[in-house]
C-alpha cells in the first residue's frame, strides 16, 4: 500500500515517463514525473515514498543520483530500470542503496509490485540487524560449489565463464544457479544480490 506516498519517476524519454504514469495511476499509486535527476533533486523530495529511475539518462545517471542521493542523505528506497542487463553495475546500485534493478521492457505487473515492496519498506523498514540475520540464514544453507558459482555472479560472469574457472560444466552451473535461487528463497536475481551483499557488509564491518 503506498498510504499517499510519492513515487519519483525519473526518466528522460518521455514515452517511457508517461506510460509509467499511467500504470502506476491506474495501479492507486502517486506518481511525480522527472524529465532529469537533477530535476528530482532540485524538488527537494519529502522522507516518505520511493525512486524509480532509469540507469542510462543524459545529464547524470542513474548510478550517479544514487550517489549523490547517498551524500544527500535522502533516504528513499530506489527501484533502477534499465534496457542493458548488466550484474556489475546492478551490484553497485544495491550497494547504493536500490533495492530492486528491472530490464527494459519490464513486466507491468513486476514494476508495480517491486514499487509496492519498496514503498512499504519505507513505511516499515526492519532493522539493520534483522536484515542482516537474514540474509546470513539464507545464505547459510549454500554449498562450498555453490558458493562459488555465486561468487562468479557477483561479478557478472557468464555461465561458460564461470564453468571454465571452475572445471566443471555449464550444465553443472545451471543446476547450481537454480539451487542457488531455492535455497535462499530469491525471487529475482536483484534479490539475490541484495542478500549476499547484506551478508558481505556485515563481515566487513
């Protein structure tokens, strides 16, 4: 439920703009449209509601407003599309804070629940600590090859890559990739990427 939060679009092709606008009206939720980052973050935003923003956009980047967002301190829960499947670049929007990375074209449905999950987690955020916690449970049932082929995810490999490095079969990755997704209970890839790197900070710590 969004209870009248905002949902930041920002986006610089316009069709794309608009036709987020009226799936998201249509859905009961509140958008605002942004043709630029730097028009988001002139409006100021209030503590409340969420981003959505595009990866690729002229004038900064999708990347780069969540960094700005980060030194802002403007705490909202970012949802980052993008029409460039790309795992290094997700990785480092997770670590800046998104929670959720969408290919182009996106499933209707997908994008209004991902925003539906980031807005209620701004409502009600868990705690540091029971995230973490989390995270390592999940986490905690994975096999030493599992763990490994996860590893090579992390970093944006390709199945065959990560099958030559470690001496065993794509079809062996495959089947380690599908554990990987039952076992820590991941629905998406992003999710799966938010749990290790939740569980990576906390060992840096």
């Amino acid at each position: 439920m969004s209870y009248g939060q905002t949902v930041h679009v920002i986006e610089d092709d316009c069709a794309v703009r608009e036709s987020l606008d009226l799936l998201l009206r249509s859905a009961g939720l509140t958008p605002r449209l942004h043709p630029s980052a730097r028009d988001f973050l002139e409006c100021r935003p209030a503590p409340d509601g969420c981003v959505v923003t595009d990866v690729r956009m002229a004038d900064m980047t999708g990347i780069e407003l969540l960094a700005e967002m980060k030194n802002r301190r403007i705490n909202l829960p970012a949802v980052v599309m993008t029409a460039f499947a790309d795992v290094p670049v997700a990785v480092k929007a997770m670590k800046l804070g998104a929670v959720d990375f969408i290919e182009k074209p996106f499933d209707d449905e997908l994008m209004v629940s991902s925003i539906r999950a980031a807005l209620a987690r701004n409502a009600d955020p868990d705690s540091p600590e029971s995230q973490v916690a989390a995270a390592r449970r999940r986490l905690s049932a994975l096999t030493a090859r599992e763990r490994d082929v996860l590893h090579g995810l992390m970093k944006g490999k390709l199945n065959k890559t990560i099958a030559f490095e470690l001496g065993i079969s794509v079809r062996t990755v495959e089947t380690h990739r599908a554990n990987l997704m039952t076992k820590t209970q991941s629905e998406s890839l992003s999710e799966l990427i938010r749990l290790t790197l939740l569980a990576e900070e906390a060992e840096q710590a």
